[in-house]
C-alpha cells in the first residue's frame, strides 16, 4: 500500500511491486516525489499479520531511483509486536521501532493517535481492491461486520468470553502474549510521540537561535549607524570650530580696517560682528539639538532591541526546561536507548567549549544546566553568571550616575581567569569600586 498526506492511494501485489523494482514498469502518479509505503502480509481472511512501514522515492519517470534495497521479510521476521487487527498481534517495522538501526533511515512512523494509520489499512485489506481470494471462517461469519478494535479492547472482550465458557489460568501463555503485544504497542506510541515532541522542540530552538541571531545583526548595524553619526558630529563641530576661527580672523582685520578709516568704520564693524556672532551661535545652536536628537533616538533604538533579546533568551531558557521536563518524565527507558544505539549526549557551553555527559549526570544536567557548567569549569555558579554576562556583551560595567560606563573591552575566554571588578572594567574604572 502506497500513502499519501495521510490516505491510501494504491495498492499492488508484492509480484507487481517486484517488477517496479526490476524497472519493467514504472508509476507515473509517483512521479519525482518520496512515497510512504507499507508491505503487508495478507491471510486468506483479508487479515494482516504484518507490517513493515518504509520509504521510497521515485524519479521524474515514476521509476525507482538508485538502488533501493530493503530487506522487507528479514525486517518482517525481526519486528516487534504491535496492535491486533484481527488475526492476533501483528508485527511492526517503522523509523521507532526498527530491528536494524542501518535500514532505520528510509523507515517511517504510522499515527499512533487513535490507531489512525492501522485503521486505514485494517479497512483496506478488508475492501480487498486486489481481489484476493478469501476462505471465509467460522469465527469471520459470526463477526461479520464488525469493525477494527484497538488491541486493549479486542483483548479484553475475548479474555472475558474465554473465561465465561472454560476456566482457565490468569496467566496463561495466550493472556502472556496479548499482554507483551500491548506492551509492545504502548513502546512504540510513546517512541513515536517521543520523536515528535524532540522534533518539534528542535524547530523551535532554531527558529529562536535564528531570531536572536538576526537581532543581534540588528543591534551591531545600529551600533555601526551611532558611531557613523558620532563621527559626523565630531566633523561638524570640527568644521564649526573653523568657521569660527575664520569668523574671528574675519573681524579682526575688519576692526584693523575700521581703526584705521576712522569711528564710523568702528561702528559698521561692531555691528557686523554681532549680526556674525549671531548667525554663528544660531547655527551651531541649530545642528547641535539637531544631533542630540538623533542620538537620542538611536539609544532608545539600541535599548529596545537589548529588551527584545532579553525576552527571546528567557522564552528560550523555558522551551529548555520544557524539554529537560520532558525528558526526565520519561523514565530512564529513552536515555538507555539512546546509549546502548552509540549515542554521545554533548552541549556546548561558552567557557567549556564542548562538554561531554554521561548518561548518569543527564538528570542533574537538565535540571541546572548552568550549575553543572559551572562545576566543569571550578568555579561558582554565581561566578560563572558573572562571566557570562561579560563574555557576552565585553564592556565596561562600572556604574555612573546608576548606568553602566559601556566602553568597549577586551573579553576573557575562561571563567577562572575572570575577576569581577577588575576583568570587566575599562583602564579608567579599572581601580574605582562601584557607585
């Protein structure tokens, strides 16, 4: 059986599927796209004991692309157990629950909620589209037109027959079985569930990662726009300083000129002076409030965006502890998993660069990530956020009139070396204690 978003599309005998493989035909509907596929053995009772859920892709022709080669029986033959659909617990091969971790790849989960994907194909194999031909039972016409139950609750209704006819043992080796398939079946809804919930946190950490990344772009190119303006300033004032001179050399040779013509020239010069000296103080009046204004527009700018990734930082450190619930909630089952399969758990730290953890130290990992980061590098966790905040933003935080001196600074890489008060001031607060 073929699926696409989600539904059944075609369906075909393992001969006919053969022959797709041999490039003898090819199928058209499929054409450059990645189909989900399911094998299914099929009884005579239109029952399926098997499935192995599996992945392949076709080129532009509706051929096979590359050398698919999957061993689908072998996978049938070492699967685990899974739902009841109608002939007993079936076997089950997909992406959480695969006997060969190399096949697992081009293997796919089915939806475990409320045994969508099992229904369909109970219902599919039931339709009989390929015309299979069919050895009615006793047992299938005594049932006939009944519906797929969930493994629980067909177990439970023949466990409860089986003891209304015959008494019989509770643990029987018939009740075992049922009860190891549903066991069986709730390990691969919660392997599946589990995958889905690390996915989805994965994404959101990313997109996070990528916001915070693109604020911090924003904050450098509005800190490059502060200091194209400081410089402009500091040329306009220059250029007003030479007006200025110019200005007073100016009238410096008209009050020599008017020395010397006599006191009427003294009087016109006089009054051009002042009307200078006015058009001077106005214009520097002028472009300095104009300058003051943009540089307060770009600090109230650069506060805003310090705010924002503040808030982006705390929404991040949530998702994190969401997820380090998430995965001390369930038990030690996925973490022994994880490691018997050749898993390494690293996180990167700043200071610490990356920092392996044994599957042991996971619990108190998640639960204060930053404690343990600290306690790796041998110093407090009080000192370790100290250095944190210098190694993430280097400038000087001695305090002036309650702010921060904010100069620029060289960053110290390692939290031993760190000294408050000392690593984190300029040279002109480098011996001043703080407000």
């Amino acid at each position: 059986m073929f699926f696409q978003d989600g539904e059944i599309v075609k369906e075909m005998y393992f001969t006919e599927f053969e022959a797709v493989l041999d490039e003898v035909v090819g199928i058209p509907d499929f054409a450059d796209s990645e189909i989900q596929s399911v094998f299914l053995p099929i009884t005579s009772q239109l029952k399926v004991t098997a499935a192995v859920f599996f992945l392949i892709r076709f080129d532009a022709q509706g051929r096979v692309t590359g050398h698919w080669n999957i061993p689908l029986r072998h996978l049938m033959d070492y699967a685990t157990l899974g739902p009841d659909l109608g002939a007993g617990p079936i076997k089950v091969a997909c992406y959480s629950a695969c006997p060969e971790e190399w096949y697992q790849k081009q293997l796919w989960d089915p939806d475990m909620e409320e045994d969508k994907t099992f229904r369909q194909i109970s219902a599919a194999a039931e339709r009989n589209r390929l015309g299979i031909l069919t050895e009615p039972s006793p047992e299938q016409a005594a049932s006939h037109g009944t519906v797929f139950q969930p493994f629980a609750k067909v177990s439970s209704n023949r466990d409860q027959s089986s003891t209304e006819n015959t008494p019989q043992p509770v643990f029987h080796r018939r009740y075992r079985q049922k009860r190891r398939a549903l066991l069986a079946q709730q390990r691969l809804a919660l392997a599946t569930q589990t995958r889905e919930w690390r996915q989805r946190v994965e994404a959101l950490e990313n997109e996070h990662v990528e916001k915070l990344a693109d604020r911090d772009a924003l904050v450098e190119q509005l800190q490059a726009n502060w200091d194209s303006e400081q410089k402009q300033r500091k040329q306009a004032e220059s250029q007003l300083q030479q007006l200025r001179r110019q200005l007073a050399d100016k009238a410096t040779e008209l009050e020599q000129s008017l020395a010397d013509s006599g006191q009427e020239y003294r009087s016109q010069l006089e009054a051009l002076r002042q009307q200078y000296q006015g058009d001077s103080e106005q214009r520097v009046t002028d472009i300095t409030a104009h300058y003051e204004e943009l540089v307060k527009k770009r600090e109230q700018e650069l506060y805003a965006r310090s705010t924002e990734i503040v808030e982006l930082r705390a929404q991040l450190s949530t998702l994190r502890e969401q997820n380090s619930g998430l995965m001390l909630s369930s038990d030690d089952h996925v973490l022994d998993e994880m490691v018997k399969k050749g898993i390494v758990f690293v996180a990167y730290h700043p200071g610490i660069e990356h920092l392996l953890i044994a599957k042991e130290e996971m619990p108190q990992y998640l639960g204060d990530p930053t404690a343990f980061a600290a306690a790796r590098c041998e110093v407090s966790e009080a000192h370790y956020k100290t250095w944190l905040a210098h190694y993430r933003l280097p400038i000087c935080r001695a305090l002036e009139e309650g702010h921060y001196c904010g100069q620029p600074i060289d960053k110290v890489i390692r939290p031993r070396l760190f000294r408050s008060g000392e690593s984190d001031r300029c040279q002109r607060h480098i011996h001043v204690p703080d407000e």
